[in-house]
C-alpha cells in the first residue's frame, strides 16, 4: 500500500527468475545494518529470501521518508541494472535477513542469452509509471488519515498475524516516528489520528503492538 513500492524484476516470470539468479552469491544482514546507502554505486541487485527490508530517503535536514517495504521474494537495488546510476535510497534491514545477489556483469549475461527479460522490463516500467502518478495523487490529496491507514494496510501486509474476531496484530515494534515516516506525514498528525482510531476502538496498542481491530473500516479509510 505504499507508494510506487514494486519491484521491476518482483513479478517476473519463474523461468526467467531461476535463469538471473542461477549462481547468485548469498548475504546476511542483521536488523538494523544498511544494505547500501543513497549515492553509493549501483553494481547489482538482490533479491530477498527471508526477514524484511525497508527503503528510505533522508533530507538534508535528516528527516527521514520510508518509500517501501519489502518482504520475501522482492528485489532491491535493480534499478543501477538499467540505468548504471548511483543508489536512489537507501536499503536497511528491519529484520536480520538473507538475500542473493547478482551483479550488473552477470545481469548483462543474461539479457544477451534471454532479452524476453528486456521486453518484460518495458511493461513493468509503464506500470511503475502509472502508480507513480497514483501516488502523487495520494500524496497531494488524500487526507493523513487516509495516508496512515495505507502505511498500516502495508504492515498488515508484511508482518500481520490473525488475532481473531477479524483483528490483525502487527508482530514488530513500530513507532510513530516510522508511522509518519511511512505516511509521509508530521509525527504529530499521526499521533493525533491514531488518538481518535484508539478512541474508536479501530487500532490498539499493546506491549508496542498496534492490532488492527476492524480491518475492513481501515480499508475504506484508505481510499478517502
């Protein structure tokens, strides 16, 4: 549910994805460590096969905006495959995690034997081009509490459990500074309409869990 959050190579098709990540070297990271930061260059891609990542970018003033959040299966860094630019965020794990990784040499390999990955690639970027007007959109109109209830839905994504009754426990510990960083919002707006949801009865916190209690009204909020 946040902005723009897929990846170009996330869907591609099983044959071609076996093929580019044959022979990919494997990393850990430990929660909290940075994959690669904003600027650095751009020499490969990865692919994450357990834990949980987030993708951020930080202002001159430090302030910090977390674009995405990805989980297993998802790949960070492949836009430097295409454009050979510098990083454009930066990659910190949430969670320790394990990743593959495969260089721009190795990627480049692979085109040449299969360029059904190109032509797959050009579809992918026009899609990314569309939810990025959608998410200028969002961002330019919808309220803040329409923008927390997406950051939320994108955690119930990630790390919900079943709670019961129709309720979804966010199983890690997130505070509202990360909320708002999400949001794209002031901290301050999103402790004041998380004051109202627990008032409500829509979201509750416990032992630094937030649970969502009426998941379908939270829906709806995200689309106001």
């Amino acid at each position: 549910m946040l902005e723009a959050t897929q990846s170009l190579l996330y869907q591609l098709p099983e044959p071609l994805s076996a093929q580019l990540f044959a022979g990919a070297k494997s990393c850990h990271l430990r929660a909290g460590e940075a994959l690669f930061a904003a600027g650095d260059p751009g020499d490969g891609c990865y692919r994450l096969e357990r834990g949980l990542l987030k993708v951020i970018i930080t202002s001159p003033r430090g302030e910090e905006r977390i674009l995405a959040i990805l989980g297993r299966g998802e790949i960070a860094g492949e836009l430097s495959l295409i454009d050979r630019q510098p990083r454009s965020a930066s990659v910190i794990a949430v969670k320790d995690c394990e990743l593959s990784f495969i260089s721009q040499r190795s990627f480049e390999k692979c085109i040449k034997v299969d360029p059904d990955i190109y032509r797959y690639l050009v579809n992918v970027l026009a899609l990314r081009l569309r939810e990025t007007n959608e998410a200028i959109a969002a961002g330019s109109f919808q309220t803040v509490e329409a923008r927390l209830a997406r950051a939320f839905l994108s955690l119930t994504d990630y790390l919900g459990e079943d709670a019961g009754e129709g309720r979804v426990l966010i199983r890690h510990k997130i505070g509202q500074s990360d909320l708002a960083a999400m949001a794209g919002v002031a901290r301050e707006n999103v402790s004041r309409a998380l004051s109202g949801w627990k008032r409500r009865d829509l979201v509750t916190r416990s032992s630094g869990f937030y649970c969502v209690n009426d998941l379908t009204t939270l829906e709806r909020y995200a689309v106001s």
